[in-house]
C-alpha cells in the first residue's frame, strides 16, 4: 500500500506532495509541487497576522485549501498512474496560521477541511498532528525528527540534518542509536531572505541566492541581530513567520544600507544561527534538505562555518531534499496506523511519546 504525504510550509511557495511506501526503506515514488491560486495564498498570509473578522475569512479558506489539497492528491495519483483505493492514508500537516507553543494556553493551529479532502480524493486522511504533543506539554514541533532518525540515523556516524525552509530546524543524530536524538528550530530559514527581497525588488525568493551573492556581510547588523533572545534561548524551542518575518527586521532599520547587503546579512545569520546550534555536538556529517539547499550563498556559509565537518545536500543519501518534509508526513501517517509514536520528547519537550494525529475517514 501507498501513503502520501502533503506538507505546504511556512513559506507558502506552495504544496508539496509525495507518493511513498514504506516496506523496507521508505521509498519516494512521484512528487508534485502544487501550486496555491493566488487568492488562496493572499487569504493564507492574511490568517497568518492578527485581523479583523477571521472567522468569517478561515471558514471558506479551509474548504478552499482542501480542495487545493485534492486537487494536488489528483494530479499526483495521474502521474503515478494508480487510483486512490491503492492508496492506505493521507498524511497532511495542514497550513499553519498560527503557532503560539509558549503562552500560558499555549497552541498551534494548522487549518485544511480534512472532512472535504478525505471526501473528494475518498482516501482516509490523518491530520492534526501537533496538538497531542502540544497536550503534553510540548512544543508540538518540530515533528520531522522521528523520521529523520528512521531514514538516516547511521552506527557510528555522528549527523546532523538540517531542514531550511521558512523556519529552519536541526535534527541531532547520535553515532550510538541508544542515545536520545535531539532537535529545535534555530530560527528563520528563507523566511527573512524571502521578505526582503519580495520588499526590495517584488519577488517571491532569491533565486539561486543571486541578490545576496552582490552584497557583503555587515557584521554589526548581523551580531544586533544574533542578539535576539530565540537564538539563546535553551531547547525545546520552535518558532514560526509569526515572529521572523518583516516587522521583526525593519526594527533593525534596513534601509540605512544597500539592499543586497542586507541580504547577504540576512544569509549569514540563517547560516550562522544553524552552525551556533551545532557546534556543541561534534557532528562529523551536517546534510540539508528543504528549499534552503537552492541557494548556493546559504550552503557555501554554512561550509564554511562548520570546517569540522563535511555538509552537502539529503540528495547524497538518496533522499531527494525537496520532498523530505512531505515524505515526513506521509511517515507520520503510517506511524499513526501501525500505532508507532511520532514525536520525541526530548526535541518537543512533551512529557511522553504519542502516536500523533486523528483520522478523518471518507
Ligand atoms: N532556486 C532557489 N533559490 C533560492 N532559494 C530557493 C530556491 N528554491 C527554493 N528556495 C527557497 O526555499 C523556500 C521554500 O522552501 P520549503 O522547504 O518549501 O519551505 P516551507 O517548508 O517553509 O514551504 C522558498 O521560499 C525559497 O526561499
Ligand atoms: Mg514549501
């Protein structure tokens, strides 16, 4: 049996989706990069920040976004050439609007009728994944470390996976397969990277990290940055756009310099902020996976701040670093059928490992 995996990020470049099975290794076996109509994405950004009248904006967002998903779930099941009774589940993260892990009610809210999709693409759909863990007091996030533990923890090989997308977080995989693994966001991935160039020049991301690549580092801007208290703050800890996005840097008056400085500024401290997060943990391999491993600038940083040991792209594990993400969710929601649990305490900070998600049947 099939499962597939839906996971649309922070970043909002769209919805990635995967078909997979898990007999042996877990195998990717077609993707698809879905687009959101442009409508839908505005709406999206809009539930992102404090509004007026959101619940009369979430309602019809929810359906729409549902019938995006099952649009996407059809253009994957034609690619692939099967139909959906060979499909076991859907694993969906949804689309978060919301992440507040740390107030004295904390939660984290993750939208998509899942009813609607469970509906149209008639495939049982588990979603809902973050609230048990947040429950148990955990940070409900991230959630990807279960996975990477499962596809690439090695003997004897002391790694790191890092995923970079909106938000970036790090895996920590021990040599020693009885030692607990750990896990955190660091902070903003492309999030701030694609702000400030959608500020500057209107465009959605730095394509090949050809703008910051014209700028140089400004290293007063980037240490009043890397003092913001997230990066010092112990683990468990996860972040979200809610924090790092535009109103966090103009704070940081970014227009008294040149515009490809600051974005070269803003490529070392996602850069920088990861290597901090990692340098403890005497890693001998550091492999990444997410849209971050597109833009050369980021990857070329990251080398060159973490000399210790060798860092390239999950490509060279075999696991292409797009679709890693989605692979996760789909994992997940095979876990959530064989009763496996799906998050590690010691990354979330919960106070027990849960089989994650709810099922939404057709
Ligand atoms: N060719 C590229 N050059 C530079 N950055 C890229 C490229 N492709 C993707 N990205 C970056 O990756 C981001 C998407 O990464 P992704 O892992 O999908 O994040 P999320 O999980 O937040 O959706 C884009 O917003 C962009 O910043
Ligand atoms: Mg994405």
């Amino acid at each position: 049996m099939y499962y597939i995996g839906i996971m649309s990020g922070t970043s909002l470049d769209g919805i990635d989706l995967v078909l997979t099975c898990f007999n042996d290794q877990p195998k990717l076996i077609c993707s698809v990069l879905h687009p959101f109509p442009s409508t839908l994405k505005q709406q999206l950004l809009q539930l992102c920040q404090p509004g007026n009248n959101e619940i009369e904006l979430l309602g019809p967002t929810e359906q729409q976004l549902a019938q995006c998903y099952a649009a996407g779930v059809a253009a994957l099941l034609k690619q692939a050439n099967i139909t959906a009774n060979s499909v076991a589940a859907i694993g969906c993260h949804g689309q978060t609007i919301r992440h507040r892990p740390d107030g004295q009610y904390p939660f984290s809210l993750q939208i998509g009728d899942m009813h609607t999709l469970a509906m149209l693409c008639q495939i049982p759909v588990i979603a809902d994944f973050r609230r048990k863990d947040i429950a148990y007091g955990g940070q409900g996030a991230p959630l990807v470390p279960a996975f990477h533990r499962a596809v690439f923890q090695q003997a004897a090989s002391r790694r790191a996976i890092v995923n970079i997308g909106g938000i970036a977080n790090v895996t920590l995989l021990p040599a020693d397969s009885d030692r607990p693994v750990t896990g955190f966001d660091t902070g903003p991935g492309n999030a701030l990277l694609d702000n400030w160039v959608m500020h500057c020049h209107a465009k959605p991301y730095d394509e090949n990290g050809s703008f910051c690549s014209q700028g140089q580092v400004l290293p007063k801007l980037l240490s009043a940055m890397l003092a913001d208290p997230y990066f010092a703050k112990p683990a468990p800890k996860s972040t979200g756009r809610e924090y790092f996005n535009l109103n966090w840097l103009l704070p940081f008056r970014p227009e008294r310099f040149k515009a490809a400085d600051v974005q070269r500024t803003l490529c070392r401290l996602t850069a920088q902020s990861i290597a901090d997060s990692l340098h403890s943990s005497r890693l001998q391999q550091v492999y990444v996976c997410g849209g971050g491993v597109h833009n050369p600038v980021l990857m070329a940083d990251l080398a060159t701040l973490l000399p210790e040991c060798t860092v390239s792209s999950t490509d060279a594990l075999g696991v292409d670093a797009d679709w890693v993400e989605a692979m996760a969710f789909a994992w997940l929601a095979w876990a959530y059928q064989h009763q496996v649990t799906g998050n590690l305490p010691e990354v979330t900070g919960a106070s027990k490992a849960c089989v994650l998600g709810v099922p939404y049947l057709p």
